[in-house]
C-alpha cells in the first residue's frame, strides 16, 4: 500500500518504499487492507495545493515527510463513501483547499486503491455515462424548443459548464434531474458551493441562479422530464438557495403538472427549516424529500449552517410531517471522516432518524477543506470508531432504514401510501 504523491507539475508517482497513510479528522493512521477498493471507474485524481504528503516508513514505523511534493487524493463518484481522507500536512495552516471531496489513494497490488466503501449502485451517476457529444446536441435541442425559458438556459451552462450531471439528466430525460428555483436562502453554509462571504477564503466552485423563474417556466421543464416512470425532478440544487423560500411558485407548478401528468415523481432538496413552507409544498403533492444535515447536534448543527430564523427542531417537525402524509423522507448526510463516526455524534442522529421517521440515508461526502471544518465544529467528546465500524453501527441500529448515496424512485407501497394520502 504505498504512497501516492505528485510533482508541482501534475506528475503522480507510486514510492518504492513509503506506506501510504490516511486521515481521520486530524490524525493520520495507518491504512487497513479491508479500507481499500479498487479506484472506482469514474474517479478522477487530483493533487492537493498547499501540502505535503505524509508516508509511513514501514521498517522504522516513523512518518515521514516527502517535502517539494504534493498530496495526491481521489475525488470519487456517487455510490461510494470516503472512509479517510489523505495523509498530509499543509505547508500553510492559513491556506484552504479547494472544496472537493479527497480521498486517502495509495499504490497496491499494480493499481490505484482508495479508502473507501461503495454504498450505492454508481452507474447512473458514473460521468462515463455523460457523453458530451449527446449532451451538446441535447441542450441545443432544447434551448431550440423552449428559447424563453430562463431555467433551461441557466441549466445549459450547468450541464455544458460545469459538467452536472443532475443538471445533464434534465436535458436527457432520465433518472434525477435539477429544477433550481430559489436564488435565496435561510441559511449561511459555511460550505456553500454557490455563494461565499468575500472574507470566507473559498471560491465558490459554481455560480447561484440570479432570477425568479415563473410558474410557466417550472411546468415546462416539469413537463418535458416527468415523461418514464423512473423520472424524478428536483427542486433544490447545488446552484441555488433554498427551494422553499419559494414554496409559492412551487406549489403552483406542482398542482399544475399534476392536473397534466401522473408520471414520474417529485423531489425536494431541502434544509427543511421553514417547516410552514415544507407543510404547504407536502400537501400540493410531493412524493420525495431529501433533508440536509450534517448533525443532530445543535452546536454542531449551527455552527455549519448558520441557520437564519429556523432551528433544528425545525427540521425534524418538517421531516416528521412528510412522513406522516405518506412522502419518502431521506437525509442528504454531510459525512466526514472523524467526525460522522464519533459515538455522541452517531447517538444523537440514530435517535433523530427515528423521531423524524426517516426512510433512507443518503451518504454524501462533505466537500470542505478539513482543517476549517474542524476548528469551527465542537471537539469530540466520546469515542471516534472509524467509519467502517460506524456504518456497520448504522445499518445494526437502524435496520429497516435504506443506506445509500443519491435519491431513489420511492418503494411501492410508499407509492401506494402517497396516492391514498392525496385522495383523502
């Protein structure tokens, strides 16, 4: 298992004779054979700036640093959850990474390997599954067939741009595909990936929607995806707000499409704080909610998302009242390493899943750079487990509740509990 490392070029070399070590909040470890999978199709390498690689010098068992070189991490697909993260240091504490998701890689057996466990089926979200050439002709197509709708257009450079895939399944008429909505939110992320306070110190990697889009706007793109029985749109996507500040045009394009079509489903993406706003959108026909949520502590819970006018007890009233009324609810998991598995952390989550009657967990790996994330987060106050042992706590506990990574067609019988709920 050795260390995989770059030059200031790009290069990416296999040391001959260092471990490669991974990382767990701010420790480095040892990495175990049963932590490593093969790099899965779709993963892409990436150096990381600002450090330096850490090996393990397995005949002393001294770490040792590769100073002039810089770390090498995997960014990895949907349908596999990170276990480590790399094994560096930076040269400058003061210097933040940018925000992706890395991966511990190291050299093994003639091939790259991760520190990681595949938790969902990866091939509708694999990019290989994204030809550009279709989807160039797809967008072109489209923007052709609707040259005034300002959420097509905005979607086009989400797809051509920044190669979203959800973005890319609206103009293929497939599986999950994005309806942004809201260029507001109730909440001051302190990971956003559409909008950052200029002294924050991260680039923001996309651009958040500018303008209102109008209810006919919303039917057009609602009518043109929802046409196979796995097609899902959702609203709430990276390069917005919050939906549901804007519950209002929302709830009338759903009662709209829904008066045209019964096919296929929708989806919210939501911090679920504006529980009056969740209850109104529920109630025009929802079938699915995904939450976000990085913690069932307040303290911690805050300190992320900086939530403005809304608690977390917010949250679990919003997620409880879907389910009551028949919605598949899941969580959309901020997962990281040395923290997702810390014992006070898994209790008060395992206790909120079960209060809110949460049906699926959906592990995301937090894009952040580490070092931030830590210091504004509280400090562990039980034992850290390590993620393979948390996730085997996890499926234990919580049986009858769905672990994987992206939103899913609701099971029948949840269909079925949905239909009747909307007829009553």
């Amino acid at each position: 298992m050795y260390l995989v490392y770059a030059d200031e070029q790009g290069q990416v070399y296999d040391h001959p004779e260092l471990f490669g070590l991974g990382r767990s909040g701010n420790t480095l470890l040892e990495i175990m054979k049963e932590e490593l999978i093969p790099l899965p199709e779709g993963a892409t390498l990436v150096s990381l700036p600002f450090t330096v690689p850490v090996g393990l010098d397995p005949e002393t068992g001294e770490m040792v640093r590769l100073d002039g070189f810089q770390c090498v991490g995997a960014l990895l697909p949907q349908g596999y959850t990170r276990l480590m993260f790399p094994g560096y240091v930076k040269e400058n504490k003061e210097e933040k990474l940018p925000l992706f998701g890395y991966t511990a890689v190291v050299w093994f057996n003639d091939g790259f390997y991760v520190t990681a466990e595949a938790t969902d089926d990866p091939y509708k979200w694999n990019p290989l599954h994204f030809p550009m050439d279709d989807l160039e002709r797809k967008v072109k197509e489209v923007l052709t067939q609707y040259p005034d709708n300002r959420v097509f257009n905005h979607l086009s450079n989400c797809t051509l741009g920044y190669e979203c895939l959800t973005a890319s399944n609206t103009f293929l008429n497939r599986w999950e595909a994005g309806l942004p909505v809201s260029y507001s939110c109730n909440a001051g992320c302190f990971g956003c990936i559409s909008e950052q306070p200029d002294d924050s110190g991260f680039p923001a990697p996309q651009t958040r929607m500018n303008f209102k889009p109008t209810v006919e706007e919303l039917v057009e793109v609602m009518m043109y995806h929802l046409q196979t029985p796995e097609s899902i749109i959702s609203f709430g996507q990276g390069c917005e707000g919050e939906p549901s500040t804007q519950a209002a045009i929302i709830t009338k394009a759903m009662r709209e499409v829904r008066s045209r079509t019964n096919i296929g489903f929708i989806n919210i993406n939501t911090n679920a704080g504006l529980t009056d706003h969740i209850k109104a959108i529920v109630d025009a026909g929802l079938d699915s909610m995904r939450v976000s949520i990085i913690s069932a502590i307040d303290e911690h819970y805050n300190a992320y998302y900086r939530p403005r006018a809304y608690t977390l007890a917010n949250v679990e009233k919003s997620a409880a009242y879907a389910n009551e009324k028949g919605v598949y609810t899941s969580i959309n998991y901020l997962v990281f390493p040395g923290v997702f598995d810390r014992e006070e952390e898994m209790e008060a989550m395992i206790e909120f899943i079960k209060r809110a009657g949460i049906k699926m967990i959906q592990m995301r790996n937090l894009n952040i750079d580490p070092e931030s994330y830590l210091d504004m987060i509280p400090p562990a106050k039980g034992e850290v487990f390590g993620m393979k042992q948390a996730l085997e706590i996890y499926r234990r506990e919580l049986p009858d509740v769905t672990i994987g990574s992206y939103t899913h067609v609701p099971p029948l019988a949840f269909q079925q509990r949905r239909r009747e709920t909307l007829k009553a």
